[in-house]
C-alpha cells in the first residue's frame, strides 16, 4: 500500500476504475449453464452442483427436518440479536410503503397509482466463504412487508448437501419457509427457467460472485429482471485529521475481508492521518481470521492525499461507492453534497458494519458505479405501481382537442379516431 499524494484531476478516472477481470471465460461458463439447466432442470442442477460445489445429495429443497434443527441450534444471545435487527429493518422499510394521492390534472381526468406486490420472488443468498444469514433479512423481510405471495431462497450447500442453519433460522424467523440447496450460476438459472422442483420467479434479488452477477444480467436478456447488478464489495472513507486511525483502518477492513475482489478506498486532506490509518490496516488486517483474504483485498486498495475535503467529496461522487464513511468534524456538511453512493455513514460512530446489520438500512447496495444511477433494495422494490386514470365526458371535452391534434401531427389516425368519436356522442349529447 503506497499514498497517492494530490494526483491531477486528469487521473482520477482511471484511480476510480474497479479491478478488471477477464470476462470471456465468465461468459463462456455462465451461458453453458443456463443452456444446459433450461434443457435437462433438475438433473442439470444436480450435476453442476457436484462440479462446481462438490456437493453431492439426492433433494434439492431443504427439508423441515433441517429447518427444525438448524432453529433449535441457535444460540439465545444471537437470536436476540437477529431479532433486534430484524425489528429494526422493519420498521425502516415499512415507512417506505405509502399510499399516493389521486390527482386531477384537469377538471373530469383523474390520474393515481396503485402499489401491488410482484407475486414470485427470487432471493439468492451467498454461502461460500462466509454465510451471509443478514441477506436473508435484508431481502426476505422488504419481500414480506410488500405483500409478495411466494419467496423462495436459494443458496448454495457444503458438500454434504447441508445449508449453513444460521441461513436456515434466518429464513424462519422472516416468514421464509421455501428454501432450495442451489448455488451460483445455475441457481440463477433455476429461477429464470423454472425446473421440475425450483419454481420460475418473477425477480431476482441477492448479491453474488462474479458467475452469480454475470447469471443475473444474462437473466435479464432471458426476460427475467434483478434488483441490480451486485458485484464485489467495496467502501470509500473521508477521514478528517481528527479521524480515528483505528476506526478508519476497521472500516476499511471490514469490507477488505469479504473478497479478494472487494476495493477499499481511503481519501483524507491530511498526511498525518493517511500513514497512521495505513499501519493501522496493516496491523488490523493480520489480526484478522480472514487476513489473506483480507491483504489480498488490500492490493487493490487506494490512499489518497487531496487538497481539501471538498476535493475528496468530489472524488468520490466520480467513484460512486457501494458503501461511504465520511468522518469529519462536521461530517453533515459533506454529507450535504453527496450525490452518488449506495448508503452513507456519517460521523465517527457510524461504522459500515451497522448498515449490513442491524442500524435498520438495506445492505444490498450497487456497486461497480451503478450507485450512479440506482439506489439500494428497498421495499418498493418488491412492488410495482400500476397507473389508472378515469375520465369523464367534461374531462374528455377538455382534453380532447389536445389529443386529436397531437395525434393528427403523429400521424396516428387511429389515435385520433377513439377521441373524435367520443367527442361527437358527447356533442349529440
């Protein structure tokens, strides 16, 4: 790790690059997965599981026996916790769900939406290197404030076959009782396709690998849409020189364990601060149980030296994080301009971690710079609004002409025609 000391403007671009990965091979794989489970289902799925997972068993759908025992094996104190969290995400994404107003735009034309649940959903739930049983709330709690009527979870298993319990008691404790032992590409191709024993899906949520990220953006080509592109993870911290070297280097690590892939990135005004936070990650990181994943993270990290905080404030709007810590002296006033990032932590106490967690906030974020243009999950994206409009003969006299001219001019009689005819009943009356 080296400081990159007040770089020109002209560089930025190419330092907010993501590491590149050869995609030809990923391609390649991932369409031969989806070719071959949209041919032969379940028999695919069992196949490819023992070839990518090595993991060899007889059903795809965890049993309620399973179920049973993984919720029996939680211990109490991280239950509580799970339900302190849980509670909190509730309340969060039930306040995003709201009624809308019916607005007449003109006297007799009444125009409103409707929110309606998208009735299938799939959720996808990593358990590789490490069992992320907090997706299963992130997504699964959002689906059942909506109103989905079926949630299903897929998620890859050990090679006995066995699905991590915590994922298994998580998925109970939100209402999620559907649950299949399929992981990575082929899993999403399960819920594209539909086989003999997974349903096809109306969406897809959930993060993943890079096969798992690939299979979603081929599922949408297939006519099936995701929450977002979800790749590595990444953060960006803005640390003042009144920052806390270790709680910066804890930041900054925290996303640095979940993959080799995953980028940090550290920008400050003050020198002083980057070189303590740098030893301090260093320290942190061999601490750490997943510290080669974590230092291998690290090369591709940056530390970064700019003029002032605006600059860094700047800098990362280009970069558009997946995850933003900013840790100033007035932390509110930099917050105030930040225009693209996937969720913000503002001030010295609001560690990453409380996000993926419990603060309440949805942990299932853009990243690789689509927090440009997108946001994270939330519970409307369980929903789609469905428009109405009612008009009525004063409402259809008043607009009417309107219509037939725009019409006219687009050449489109047959527009044109539906309004005339209306207008001339309404004229005899």
């Amino acid at each position: 790790m080296n400081i990159i000391s007040y770089p020109a403007r002209e560089t930025w671009d190419s330092l907010c690059r993501r590491p590149a990965f050869d995609h030809t091979d990923l391609d390649n794989v991932v369409a031969s997965v989806f070719q071959k489970v949209k041919n032969e289902g379940d028999k695919a799925l069992f196949e490819l599981s023992e070839k990518y997972d090595g993991a060899v068993f007889k059903n795809l759908r965890v049993p309620g026996s399973a179920i049973e025992s993984a919720i029996k094996s939680v211990p109490t104190d991280l239950r509580e916790a799970i339900s302190i969290a849980g509670d909190n995400i509730a309340k969060f994404h039930r306040a995003q769900l709201f009624d809308e107003d019916v607005v007449e735009t003109t006297p007799g034309v009444k125009c409103w939406r409707k929110k309606v649940a998208i009735d299938s959903v799939g959720l996808y739930i990593p358990g590789g290197t490490a069992p992320l049983f907090s997706t299963v709330l992130m997504l699964a709690i959002p689906a059942a404030i909506a109103g989905c009527r079926r949630v299903i979870i897929c998620t890859p298993p050990d090679r006995n076959g066995n699905v991590n319990p915590l994922i298994l008691y998580a998925a109970h404790y939100a209402g999620v009782n559907e649950l299949y032992r399929v992981g990575g590409a082929q899993a999403i191709a399960a819920m594209v396709f539909g086989t003999e024993t997974i349903p096809k899906v109306d969406k897809i949520f959930g993060p993943g690998n890079q096969y798992v990220t690939r299979a979603k953006e081929m599922a949408q080509l297939e006519g099936t849409p995701i929450d977002m592109p979800a790749g590595p993870s990444e953060v960006l911290v803005i640390a003042g020189s009144d920052a806390d070297p270790s709680f910066v280097a804890a930041d900054l690590l925290s996303q640095a364990e979940h993959g080799s892939d995953s980028q940090v990135i550290l920008l400050s005004d003050n020198n002083d601060l980057l070189e303590s936070a740098m030893k301090e990650t260093e320290k942190q990181a061999r601490q750490l149980p997943r510290k080669n994943i974590a230092l291998m993270s690290l090369e591709n990290s940056r530390f970064i030296l700019l003029r002032t905080l605006d600059e860094c404030m700047e800098f990362s709007n280009i970069y558009a994080p997946e995850h933003l810590i900013i840790s100033t002296s007035d932390p509110h006033l930099l917050a105030d301009k930040v225009r693209n990032a996937g969720s913000v932590f503002i001030g010295r106490y609001s560690c990453e971690s409380a996000g993926d967690y419990a603060s309440g906030t949805n942990h299932t974020l853009p990243t690789g710079g689509f927090a440009k243009s997108m946001g994270g999950v939330s519970a409307e994206s369980f929903v789609k609004k469905i428009t109405f409009q009612e008009i009525s003969g004063m409402g259809m006299k008043s607009i009417g002409p309107a219509i037939e001219k725009m019409a006219d001019a687009e050449l489109l009689q047959g527009h044109k025609n539906a309004v005339t005819l209306r207008l001339k009943t309404l004229k005899n009356g």
